[in-house]
C-alpha cells in the first residue's frame, strides 16, 4: 500500500510525459488544468519515442517552453527510457495524462498499472481537455499541415510557423 498519497501532501510534483510532437492546444489545455493543481509540473519529451518524429528534441524543448511561458510552476524536461525513473528523479508521485475519448482508455489504463507496478509511489492523474480539443491530436495536425491546411485554431502560431517550414523544407528536397 503506498503510504505517501494526495492527503499527504507529499505528491505534489506531476511529470506530464509525452511526444509533443509539436505540442497542441489540447496539451497545452492539458498543462493549464494541471498547474493549479500541482505545486510543479514539469513536461516532460520522450527522447526515445517509438514514434519518429517530425521535430528533434531541441525543436520540441523549444515549442513547449515557449507554450508554458507564463504558467506559474510548469517546467519543461526531457527523458529517455522509464518514465517512472524520470518521476523519481525529479521527485514527482503523479503522472498526468490527457483523455480525450474513450479510444485513450484502454490503453492508457494499461500503462498506468504498468507505471505504477514499476514504481509503486507513482499515480496516474488524468485531465480531459476542452470539448474543441477532444478530436485533436499532433499527428492529425501534422497530417494537415503537411497538405497545407489550416491548424491556426489547433496550435500557438509559432508551433504552425515551426510545421510551415518543416514541410517547405521537405517539399524543396
Ligand atoms: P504520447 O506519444 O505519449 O501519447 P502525445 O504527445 O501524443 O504523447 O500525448 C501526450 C499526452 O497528452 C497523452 O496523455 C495524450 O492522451 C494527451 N493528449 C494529446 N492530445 C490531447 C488533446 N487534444 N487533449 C487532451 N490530451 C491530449
């Protein structure tokens, strides 16, 4: 049974892991909800992401701490490997994830008792995002950013800026 939990006041420090792959509105309503909660977030980008990703980790770093700017107590970080190990590095007991349909459930609901066999002081907080970001997600706005559709209501304008010249670039080579 763990012992510290929420009324301790010991879990306190959340990790929000994920892609980012660029980050969205979605993640970033995700994080709003979160900092009030927490007395520090940190958000953290998987380096060795299963994923391939369009953008390299400094790219990401950089989008996500100009979305945080001016959110008391949320910092950006990276990890490679567990999660978990990261958590405990930074010394947070929560991990927060985005639910946006019963789609992200099962899945995430596997990953949460994972995380938490793997670090038993560990919990899996989940946030849903506004109704208007629940169909979103990076790959669709990659996918329509790549065909030259508009994304300006689903990521900060420099996240859009940022896919522009990724997929010029692409198209020029
Ligand atoms: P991952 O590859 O770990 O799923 P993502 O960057 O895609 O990383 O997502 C990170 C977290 O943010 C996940 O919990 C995901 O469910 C959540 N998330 C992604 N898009 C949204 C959204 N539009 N609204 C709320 N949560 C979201």
């Amino acid at each position: 049974m763990k012992t510290d939990n929420l009324h301790t006041g010991n879990c306190r420090i959340a990790v929000y892991p994920g892609t980012f792959d660029p980050i969205t509105n979605g993640h970033i309503d995700i994080i709003r909800r979160a900092a009030p909660i927490f007395q520090k977030v940190y958000v953290t980008i998987a380096v060795n992401s299963a994923k391939q990703p369009l953008f390299s980790l400094e790219e990401r770093l950089d989008l996500v701490r100009r979305s945080i700017e001016g959110i008391p107590g949320v910092e950006v970080s990276a990890f490679s490997g567990l999660v978990v190990d990261h958590a405990r590095q930074v010394g947070a007991t929560v991990i927060i994830r985005g639910l946006r349909a019963i789609s992200d459930f099962e899945y995430e609901f596997q990953i949460a008792l994972m995380n938490r066999k793997q670090y038993h002081l560990v919990d899996t907080v989940f946030l849903m995002p506004d109704e208007r970001y629940t169909y979103l997600s990076s790959s669709l706005v990659k996918e329509i950013a790549r065909h030259g559709g508009k994304v300006e209501c689903f990521v900060p304008e420099f996240v859009e800026t940022a896919m522009r010249e990724k997929f010029s670039k692409e198209t020029r080579e």
